[in-house]
C-alpha cells in the first residue's frame, strides 16, 4: 500500500488512534476486504469533522464507512485513509414530532427507539442494515418508506471545512441515490459528509407501531437471509424486482467459491465463510451477463465497489 510521507504525515498526525495497514474485513457486512492504508474510528462528530480535516490537509485520499453495508471492498484494500463513524448520539422531541441523530447511529436502532417515543415514520426501518448516515446518502428505504420522507434537514461537512445545516430538498433525492452519492466519485475537495441528520416525524400509539414494526421484522426473518451479506445486491429495475429475475434465471444458490447467491432471496449475496472480495465480484458480473442475455435487462449495482 502506500508509503507516501503525506501518508506519515496523517499518521503522526493522528496519533495512536491511527491504525496502520488495517484489514477492511473486519469492519464490512460482508466480511471481505483488504487493508486501510490508515484507519480511524471515530466515537463523535468532531472527530469526523478532524479526521476528514487533517485527510485534507496532508492531501491523503480518505472514504467513510458506517456499517460496512453496502459496499464491497477490493481485496487489495483502499489507499489512504479510512473514517470509521461510529457517532451515534441521538434526541427524540415527542412534543415536536421531532428526532435528531449523529450520523454514525444504526438506522435499525433509531427506528426503535422513535417507536419507543411514541413517533411513527421509521418503522419500515427496523431491521435494515446500516447507518443513519449511510441511509442518507442512498436514500435507503423498504416498505413504501424511504428517507427522504422523512428528513427534514441534515448537518454536513463541506469541501471548505464548513459544517453547515442542509434541508432535505437540497439532496436531490432519487431512488437510492442523492446529490451526495451521485459525489461520491469526485476529489476528495470537493465532497460532502453526512454528520447528523434531523428528521419529521408524526405522534402514534407506542402499541399499534410496535404491532407493526414486529410484522416487518417477522416478514424479514422469513424473507432475507441472516449472515455476512451486504444487503440488496442490484436496484430494482423499472417493472421488476431483482431478486425475482435472478430467480427465474434459476441462479438462487449458485456459488463461485466462497460467495453464494442466497436461497432464501435472489438478491443477497453471501459469504459462506471463505468468500474473497473478487469471488463476489465474479458472482456479480456473472449475474449480471445471465440477466442480460436471458431478459435484456441491465441490473445496475446497489452496492459500492470500493477500492477496486
């Protein structure tokens, strides 16, 4: 990996909490990926906002993880730094319908303990893997909810170091997408990072939504694979769903070493335990060239390749 005396330089920078040479695996859904050059953990937002800063600064490439879901980290690891986001401070206002959470929280968690205040508008949440922060970049959703219906606003880092407060129509949100991840693959100057996000939500009885977010974890237990996976693999194309054409294409369980297409649903990836970074991405493709030529449709990744 590298060795550049920028990189050195972030490291002394950094300090102890700097790891050097950090295996990704650890720290992804999937359980795959090589080594962080640098890795962080941050514990609070202003450590997101240092780490990214100093990054800046010493001109050193850096990414964030939250829960390592949705992504797929090369196996030759990632250059230059990496910011773990572990920020998961949160404030609920039932008075004001309101709840406003660091960006490093659980989105699963949140969407409890908003049921817990008595405030509906997250239960189609529960049992998503992922951050709060990651959900609001890839606009997450499931259920007929998403994020974008429910955020109002969201504080972020900015190019500049300014930590501003954005509302939500500033996002730009579409299907699994916002202005922000539409971003992701420019210069690290000119990037944007999800800190906290503040969300609108409306009064219910504690009982009838605890009734129903049970229904939804009960119909994902029953539906989506539990393990090392990295949750739905492609989008949805227009008119279908994903999981039902690799089905049809009779792909359910097929395997190229240690990466395996789920039996439960088509469109979960896994880990059986040996799997490597590149087994999943030849499973990937290999998906992808069968749906195509059975169907002529182009399944488009909902998942990062990242490092690659």
């Amino acid at each position: 990996m590298s060795s550049s005396l920028d990189l050195d330089g972030l490291a002394e920078a950094l300090g102890e909490r700097g790891r050097r040479d950090e295996p990704l695996a650890h720290y992804t859904a999937m359980r795959v990926g090589g080594p962080a050059d640098l890795l962080i953990i941050c514990e609070g937002v202003s450590e997101v906002v240092e780490a990214v800063s100093l990054a800046r600064r010493f001109r050193v490439p850096w990414r964030l993880l939250g829960g390592g879901c949705n992504v797929l980290v090369s196996d030759r690891g990632v250059e230059g730094l990496v910011i773990v986001n572990r920020a998961d401070g949160a404030t609920f206002n039932p008075a004001k319908g309101t709840a406003r959470v660091e960006a490093g929280a659980l989105l699963s968690g949140v969407a409890r303990q908003a049921v817990e205040h008595g405030l509906a508008g997250l239960e189609w949440a529960v049992g998503l893997p992922g951050t709060v922060g990651g959900a609001i970049v890839g606009n997450a959703g499931a259920f007929e909810g998403d994020i974008a219906s429910v955020l109002y606003s969201a504080m972020v880092l900015g190019p500049e170091g300014e930590v501003v407060e954005r509302p939500a129509g500033w996002f730009e949100f579409g299907y699994r997408s916002s202005r922000i991840k539409q971003g992701e693959t420019g210069q690290d100057e000119e990037r944007y990072v999800v800190l906290a996000g503040a969300f609108k939500l409306e009064p219910g009885r504690e009982d009838s939504l605890k009734a129903r977010m049970e229904e939804i974890l009960e119909w994902r237990r029953t539906r989506h694979p539990s393990g090392a996976t990295m949750g739905s693999t492609f989008k949805n194309p227009p008119d279908s769903h994903a999981g039902y054409l690799i089905e049809q294409a009779g792909l359910r369980g097929y395997r190229v070493g240690g990466a395996q297409i789920s039996e439960l649903h088509g469109n979960f990836f896994m880990n059986t335990g040996t799997a490597t970074a590149d087994d999943v991405l030849v499973l990937i493709e290999y998906t992808q060239h069968e749906i195509r030529r059975r169907f002529g449709i182009e399944l488009e990744l909902e998942i990062e390749l990242v490092g690659w």
